[in-house]
C-alpha cells in the first residue's frame, strides 16, 4: 500500500465523514472525530496532530463497528457513553435521555435566578425532577456553592448513571437521590426555593415522527408525555405549587407546541404567578417559569 492509499487518521476521517453525510446525519465530520478519538482512546483535539498516523489494526477495527453502528442509527452519544452539556462531560447509556443544547437554557435561568435568591442563614433548596444522567442536579450544585439538590427520577436505572456522574464531578454529598413519580413521594410542604424539570412533554403523535435513531434508542417513558404532551407537565404543577417556598420558582422545559398550553395551566394556579417565557437562540419559547404566590 502506498503512503497516499494508507488509512491514515486524515484519510479515515474524509472517508467516514462521507459515509456518514451520505446516510442523513446532521453533523457528519463531528460524529467521525468523536467516534475516531473514542477509538483512539484520546481527546478530540489530539487528532489534529496526528492526521499522518496511521492507526494500528485494533484501532481501526474498533473504529469500523463504531461508524457501522451510527450508520444503523445508533447514536453517538450511546456510542462513546459520554455527552457534554454546559462544558463538563457526562456519562450516559440507552437508560437516560441524551442531554440537549436546549435543556442549557434551563440551567442558565436557574443559576441567574439563584444569583439573587440566596436565604439568609439557609442552603438553598433545589428539586429536579426527572433528573436523567444528573445534567442540572450535578452542575446546579457545582455553580451553587452550599445548595442542597433533591433528584428524583422514577427509573432506577437512570439515577444510577446520574449518581455515579455526581461521583464523577465531586458532588455526591450534596445531592439526594429518591426514586419517584414527580414529587408524590415527598412530603405537601413548602420545602424548595427551586423547582426545575425537564419533564416528558412529547405527545404521541409527535414521537412517531421524530427521527428513527431516537425513537429506536433513547428512552421512550422520558420523551412521551401521553396524548396531548402535557400530562406529566400538568400532574407535576399542583404538586410543585405546595412544595416550594414563598418566593420559590418553579422552571419547565418545554416543546414550542405545548407552551401556550402550558402557560395556560400556569395561569390557572391560585398559588403560582406566571412570568414571562423563556426563548432558545431559535427565538421559540422553551422554559416557561412561575413563582410562588406570596400568603396573603
């Protein structure tokens, strides 16, 4: 072979990032340097150096199941068992959602709030229910300094990948992890100046269109929400409504398609005061937010 026919890691990923274009996805030339690094056992940006080495034999087998795999619709993140969301790495299997760009924006609401929201003489209190891999609770309580975060999921599974990214990032000791539908397990008490989720608000006709490599592989219980997609949305703001301080917020991500809904449902609260929904970089709204109603 020819040094200019080698399978060298320049060459392996023109190739690969065709092969991946060809078959639909979205961002071909990512997912071959992501799959090539996790291959390689290195970090993404040491490709870069390294254009002119040609990989040994294990390594590019090992390359070959993972393209073979994503072409079949597998995607990458279950692939190399690792997503990054607001800069930190996290684990995650087919038991959890795949963190997304959108769910940031969550995060970012809840830091810039808490930033002004801190009890004197208190730790602050934060819920996240649905929690996943963990993404808000783990960095919630890294950006918080001395908050208390409650994550509840009801798949078992799921709070096992969130406990062990907790471990990962140092912040174990403060997160409880309680298996649970919603807040039904915990006490009707006001007890969080926090409530965040990102729930399931997918209806029933929306998941049998949304792409193949997601309904086939992520988590079908954490994307649908039941016909309308405002089911758990619905059951969870009466529970939030008494378990949140005077004062306390409760933030939701949701679809464009539900929020009017949403809001609507919001308004209805005797306890909560609605506020003005969040939009994405798109310009579509996607965390809507309200506070707890001052006692009278």
């Amino acid at each position: 072979m020819t040094e200019q026919e080698a399978w060298t890691i320049g060459r392996l990923l023109q190739w690969t990032t065709g092969y991946l274009k060809e078959r639909g996805a979205e961002s071909p030339r990512l997912e071959a340097e992501v799959l090539l690094a996790h291959a390689c056992g290195c970090k993404r940006i040491d490709l870069y150096t390294r254009f002119d080495e040609i990989p040994a034999e294990p390594v590019r087998a090992a390359f070959r199941e993972l393209v073979r795999r994503r072409a079949e619709g597998t995607p990458v993140a279950y692939l190399v068992g690792r997503r990054e969301f607001y800069s930190l790495s996290f684990r995650v299997t087919p038991d959890v959602l795949i963190p997304r760009p959108e769910t940031e924006f969550l995060l970012i609401r809840l830091l810039d709030l808490a930033a002004t929201h801190q009890p004197a003489g208190e730790a602050l209190q934060i819920a996240d229910v649905g929690t996943g891999s963990g993404v808000l609770a783990i960095c919630a309580a890294r950006k918080l300094a001395g908050c208390r975060v409650t994550a509840i999921d009801r798949s078992p599974a799921a709070l096992a990948v969130a406990r062990a990214n907790a471990e990962e990032h140092g912040v174990l000791q403060q997160i409880v992890f309680r298996e649970g539908d919603l807040l039904a397990g915990l006490p009707e008490q006001p007890q969080f100046h926090f409530i965040v989720s990102n729930p399931p608000y997918v209806s029933e006709a929306e998941y049998a269109k949304l792409p193949r490599e997601i309904r086939e592989h992520e988590p079908r219980g954490a994307l649908v929400a039941g016909p309308g997609g405002t089911e758990v949305i619905f059951r969870l703001i009466p529970q939030a409504a008494c378990r949140l301080l005077e004062g306390g917020w409760l933030l939701l991500e949701v679809s464009p398609m539900i929020e009017p809904a949403v809001r609507e449902e919001l308004g209805a609260s005797n306890s909560l005061i609605l506020y003005p929904t969040i939009k994405d970089l798109a310009g579509l709204p996607r965390v809507v937010q309200a506070r707890k109603r001052p006692a009278d």
